[in-house]
C-alpha cells in the first residue's frame, strides 16, 4: 500500500510518525554534556542499586529493567519478577526494543537492538534537591502494537523533566510477543487467558514506578500515564480494567482511538477469536504437529514468529494481532464500559491532530473508495459518501483523510470525554492544529504523531527544516499545559489561555496551533454520524 507518492526522503520522514509502522526515528542525543552520577545519587530500588548520568540539570536512568526477562520458557507469560542484583549496575544506555518488522531501508527508521529481553525503562528525573515528591508521567509509545520503542530521541524527557516532573518511558512485548494468544497457553495459565502479555508489561511498568519512583523524587500516588496512537489506546484499555486500579491518578491520551466505535477496522478480538489466530500461526509454523506444542512455539526464532504474524495486517481489515477482550484484564469490550460510565474516574486530557488520516489513506479509485465505504458502514455507506464525498480520482484521498480524522478521531476523543462526565471525573480536550513549515511535509496537513516532538519539548532532536519561534512557543504552551495536568489534574496556569473543562452540552475544547484559542461543538456533524454508527454512542 504507497502511502504518499512524493520522495523517498518524505516517505522516510513522515513515517516515523506512522501507527502502522510506528515512530521510530533515531537520531543523535543532543548536545548537552554527560557525566556520571555520584555514589550518593544513585537510586536503591528493590531490585538493586543503580547508577547513571547527568545531562544538564536533569538526571538520567537507562536501561533500568522492571521485568525478568520474557525468554526462554517465559516467552507468553505474565511478566516476572526482576532477577535483584548486589553491585551498582549502570544505567546508562537503552535497553534492547523488541523485536519487531525492521525498517532500516532508509538509514533512519531503526529501532537499534532488538531482543525478546526488552522489558526495561528510562527515568528523567531534575537534579536539583527537592523538598516534596514530584508528580510522574510514564509515557506509553504507539505503533500498532506491532512497532516502537520507549527509547526513541523524539521521546527523550530532558524538556518535561526541567518542567518539575519525573518522566518514565517504557518498553513492553509487541506483535506476536505481546499479544499471541493460543487455548494451550491460556490452558497453563493460572489466569485462564493468553494475549494480552504487552498490556501486563504495561501494568507491571506501574507497579515498578509504584514501588520505586520515590528513589527518584518522584511521588508513587501522583502517577500520570500518556501515551499516542496505540500508546493511547492502551491507556483507554486500562482505564477500563480493574487490574489498574490505584496505579495511575491522571490519564493523556494524544491521538488514540476506540476504533470499533467510528472507525472499525480492527474490532477487538474476544479471547476465543484471538486464540484462533494463534492456532493459525503455530499451523503454518508447522509446530502443531509436534508433541510438546507450546516448547515448539517457544523454540521458534523470532523472525520466523515475526513473519508468520505479519501476513493478514492492512488498513481496512483486521490488524492480525492485538489486544483481545479476555474477561481478566479486559473484563469487557473497553467501548462498552467507557459507554457505561464504568471506566477509571481519572481526570483524562485528551485530543487529536486535524490531520490524522493524511499517512492513513491508500492511493485507491474511485470504485475502490466506494467498497471500502460499503465494508465500513454497511446500510449508512451513502450518508458517509455524503459528509465525505469524491467525484474525480484527486478527491479521494483528501475525503480519506476527512473521514478517517473525523470519524475514527475525533469522534473518539469526543466519546470518551463524554463518558468521563458519566464516570464523575474532568476532561480537557484539544485539537492540534499545527502544520509544518517544512516544505516537504505541508501537504500531510497537521498529521498524525506530529504534536509529540512538541509535547516532548524534542523539536531539535527531528529533522524537520521550517522551524520558527511560534513553534517553540507553542511547544513551551504544551509542555505547561501537559505537566501542570500531571501536577493537579487541571492544565492551566499561569500565562497560560484558559483550557476549559469539557461540557457535553457545548462540547469546548482548546484549539492548539500557530494561536491557541478556545472552540466549542467539537466535530459535532461527524459526531451525530457517529450517533448512526455505533451502537455505543450517545
């Protein structure tokens, strides 16, 4: 499927923000300098002591592992405890990404080392002396849950943490690692249930920064999760899971969708339906037919396992692995108890990017758009060709993007701000606006992963030419408004334009681009389609 039809070198560029392919731009560290911390700065955790650097006023943790490797005979379980150790062990260099559909063909979309052992994190923590515990915000990357790393330049938390905050990114298992399922794993569980190991390495990440963020200054009890795209998604799964009760206060999520609900190109999966993709999987790996099934799973290399899960994935039509609806950690399709109200009562900021269909939408005919309308909607094709219509080869993928920002985006971020008025607790919502002055990349519009660099505050860690002061003012706005949300659960502050709190009724919002100004009735045309759409809707 051709994304674009412009250069190479855009192709390249752009994908690094690319859900399906997931933004895994690797560039130089910066130009701070590094040193090493001394004996007395150097974290007790429960797992051991560790050591690490210092860039600038912010201390740095690499590499720091919350897991027991998932190898071995721990491939497809839940996720063990960290083997402890007696010396200092340095932190100091990212630990390995998992393994995962290599994109080296560019020279820059690689993910450097890939391993089954990828359960490690990252701290930023300010290394000026602290008084009271800082709040914490642990960053969950996107991809599809097939692609990313925790360890990327573009989610490098130097910036946030000179903001007063302690920052944590983290790794977790994807694609056929962190989400195979199979009745003969879900059998030796002592759950009942496969799948759904990348959300457990989530989990586990919260319960380590539970355990141990307060050797870094952090504060255990004023954790925020945020996260992108498939990052985003997963903290809306969590909200709705009662394994995630008391780990996170606050919830960001920038540009992640319940996709069954306007868009539904990957239904979620109940366990049985995720086990079958599993049994498929081991049957063209031939190890089904092998006495000891699961030892010849787990013996499989992982590229082999990698290419055998990798057949069937595609814009509209199921996503071949994901997490599935198992009745453990996911007790219930998560659009269902967000329609219900029944999701985690946590202040959620929430928003989109105008642009989020442009990297999405295929070149295909006018015929062709008209078939994918018919398999979307079904009897509402004509009234979605209506809203978002295509008369000549040129339109079509212009009303691509339309219909994928408005009905697969926004509409989410409007639903599930809508439901957190159900479940009692505040939401703020955004929309980025922003488009590049990169002569190379307006024609994408304000894309999709676009507003990381300037919530990271990580502009000059992207090749990206065009940058003006409006952009760095902007991204010192967002960094202000994402970390006072993390500190009280309100973003707004001082010089700050007022962010209101979201009312269904008039459904406001803050608009975030060159100026930055409140709106009101969020996408309400698209949202009364998505009314027709799904049943959950209100």
């Amino acid at each position: 499927m051709r994304l674009v039809t412009h250069s190479r070198k855009l192709i390249a560029f752009m994908m690094v923000f690319l859900l399906l392919l997931g933004p895994v731009l690797l560039v130089g560290c910066g130009r701070e300098t590094t040193r090493s911390l001394g004996t007395l700065d150097n974290p007790r955790l429960d797992s051991g002591t560790i050591s690490g650097l210092q860039e600038g006023g912010v201390r740095v943790f690499l590499g720091v592992p919350y897991a027991a490797p998932p190898v071995g005979d721990l491939r497809w379980r839940e996720p063990q405890p960290v083997h402890p150790w007696t010396e200092v062990r340095p932190c100091v260099k990212y630990g390995a990404s998992c393994p995962q559909p290599r994109q080296d063909w560019t020279g820059q979309l690689d993910v450097g080392e890939m391993s089954e052992d990828c359960l490690y994190l990252n701290v930023w923590t300010p290394a000026r002396s602290q008084e009271d515990r800082l709040p914490v915000m642990v960053w969950i990357h996107g991809g599809a849950f097939r692609t990313g790393s925790g360890s990327l330049p573009i989610y490098k938390g130097i910036r946030l943490a000179g903001k007063g905050v302690v920052v944590v990114t983290i790794n977790y298992r994807l694609g056929p690692f962190g989400f195979l399922a199979h009745p003969l794993l879900s059998a030796e569980s002592p759950s009942g249930v496969s799948g759904n190991y990348g959300l457990l390495d989530q989990l586990e990440a919260l319960r380590w920064v539970k355990k141990n963020i307060e050797a870094f200054g952090g504060d255990p009890d004023n954790v925020t999760v945020f996260g992108e795209s498939a990052g985003g998604m997963s903290i809306l799964y969590l909200m709705t899971s009662p394994m995630s009760e008391g780990l996170f206060r606050r919830a960001v999520v920038e540009s992640g969708p319940l996709l069954d609900l306007g868009l539904p190109v990957n239904m979620m999966p109940t366990l049985r339906e995720a086990e079958k993709t599993g049994e498929q999987i081991s049957k063209e790996l031939g190890c089904d037919q092998e006495e000891d099934q699961l030892s010849a799973l787990r013996a499989v290399a992982p590229e082999k396992l990698l290419e055998a899960s990798s057949r069937g994935n595609s814009l509209f039509g199921p996503i071949g692995l994901s997490p599935n609806v198992d009745g453990y950690l996911l007790p219930e399709r998560p659009v269902k108890v967000f329609s219900e109200g029944r999701q985690l009562p946590v202040p959620l900021l929430t928003g989109i990017n105008a642009d989020e269909g442009t990297i999405f939408a295929p070149e295909i005919s006018l015929e062709q758009y008209r078939l994918m309308a018919s398999y979307l909607y079904g009897g509402l094709m004509e009234e979605v060709l209506a809203r978002y219509p295509a008369t000549e080869p040129s339109e079509v993928k212009p009303a691509l993007n339309r219909l994928i920002t408005e009905l697969g985006f926004a509409s989410s971020a409007r639903f599930t701000s809508e439901c957190m008025e159900k479940a009692g607790a505040p939401a703020y919502l955004y929309h980025f606006t922003r488009v590049p002055a990169d002569p190379r990349l307006q024609a994408l519009g304000s894309f999709h992963g676009l507003e990381i660099m300037y919530v990271f505050g990580t502009l000059d860690e992207v090749e990206m030419k065009g940058l003006t002061g409006e952009d760095r003012s902007l991204c010192e706005a967002m960094m202000s408004y994402w970390t006072n949300f993390a500190r009280t659960g309100d973003p707004n502050g001082p010089g700050l334009e007022e962010w209101p709190v979201f009312r269904s009724e008039s459904a406001d919002y803050l608009e975030l681009g060159l100026d930055i100004k409140g709106g009101s009735g969020f996408f309400a045309s698209a949202y009364e389609l998505i009314r027709k759409i799904s049943d959950y809707a209100p």
